[in-house]
C-alpha cells in the first residue's frame, strides 16, 4: 500500500519537473522574441531565483503547521494558475516589465513555499526500510531530469514554440495536483500554531545554533545567488 501510494508521489513530481524545465526554457525564449533584449530575458530568469531567498523558512513553518498533502495540491494548483497569468502577460501586445516580473515572482515563490513539505512527506508514505529506496528515487528523477532536460527540453521548444511550452507546463501543474489527491490524509496532530514571526524566529535560533544546518544553509544562499 506504501509503495502504491508513493507512486503517485514520484509520478507527480516527475511531471511538474518536465514542466518546470520546459519553463526554464521557453520564458527567456518568448522574451526575447517578444522584446529583442537579452537584458531582459536574463533578468526574468534570475527573477526565478529571488523566492528561494526569501521564502524557504516559511515554506518550513508551512510544512510544520499545515497538512502536507493539501499544501502541495494547493501549491499545484496555484501554480497552474500564476503560470496562466505569465502566460496572459506575456500575449499583451505591449509588454509590461512590472508586470512580467512580478508574475515570475509569484510563479517563483510556490516552489520554495511547498518544497519542504514535499521532503517532509515522504516518510509519512513508507515504511522505515523503504525510505532509503524512496528517497534515492526522488533524486535520481531529479538528477535525470537535470542532464536530459536541458537538452531534451530544447528540443521541445524548438518543436512547438515558446507559449506551447508555457503552455504545457501550466498542464504540467494541473496533471501533478491531481495525482497529489491520491495521497492518504494524514492526521495532523501539531499542536496549534505560535505564529508565523514565531516560528521562524525560533528556527533562525537553531540555525545559528548548529554548525552543519548554518553552514550548509550559507552555501545554498551563496549558490542560489550565484
């Protein structure tokens, strides 16, 4: 029953992740055959990596407080919605800078806000000797899908154009949200929530506390602003 049920886990982060690398690829694509400026088109993308600065402790006290299944279907389903409206944006005949990057923002900001309860859920879904297995499945996925997709992805792009793309990668979402509703109900025995500012206080206090969580976490900023 585990494994059945963690496959829709995988399969669905399996597609979003295609989705995610099509997106990667078409949005500077159509910016810079919307716009002609290279400028701009590298701007959007570094835009993309902003959210992960600003959102990832949230996005832990958010997997902490809230059910983990319902945060990643509504994740899903908010980004779906957020890619459309990129996807309005970017079809005005006059293209509004502000515009654009705020909805890049928005889309950016569901991955950092719900990847922690994507981690959190997994050993909630099998057993304790499975999830060595389990976890070793999720990164393999995500280091395929890091080589192939790139080259694979391009390819698609040229085949059916930037907005087909954008496209697919809102159908991308959907389809992975739908595969979440599989997922058990988990009974969510948290005590009540201290608040936001609280929680987020107390886990900057614990990260300057231990050496290894401090040091790994100066390297994901370093590299995520790199």
């Amino acid at each position: 029953m585990a494994q059945s049920v963690f496959r829709f886990l995988w399969l669905s982060f399996l597609i979003s992740s295609i989705g995610d690398w099509l997106y990667k690829l078409a949005l500077p694509v159509v910016i810079l055959q919307k716009t002609g400026s290279a400028y701009h088109a590298a701007t959007a993308f570094g835009v993309s990596f902003v959210p992960w600065i600003v959102f990832s402790l949230l996005g832990g006290v958010i997997a902490d407080d809230y059910v983990k299944k319902y945060v990643l279907i509504v994740g899903h389903f908010l980004a779906s919605g957020l890619a459309l409206l990129l996807l309005g944006v970017l079809w005005q005949r006059q293209l509004s800078y502000p515009l654009l990057y705020g909805a890049i923002f928005l889309l950016s900001s569901v991955d950092p806000l719900t990847h922690p309860s994507f981690q959190s859920v997994i050993p909630e879904l099998v057993t304790a000797n499975q999830l060595v297995a389990a976890n070793a499945t999720i990164q393999t996925i995500e280091n395929c899908i890091s080589v192939v997709g790139p080259l694979l992805g391009g390819a698609i792009i040229t085949l059916i154009g930037g907005y087909t793309g954008l496209m697919v990668d809102v159908g991308s979402f959907l389809i992975a949200a739908i595969l979440l509703c599989w997922l058990p109900n988990e009974h969510h025995t948290n005590p009540k929530p201290a608040g936001v500012f609280a929680e987020l206080r107390v886990g900057f206090t614990y990260t300057l506390k231990k050496q290894v969580i401090l040091s790994g976490s100066l390297m994901f900023f370093l590299l995520t602003l790199l």
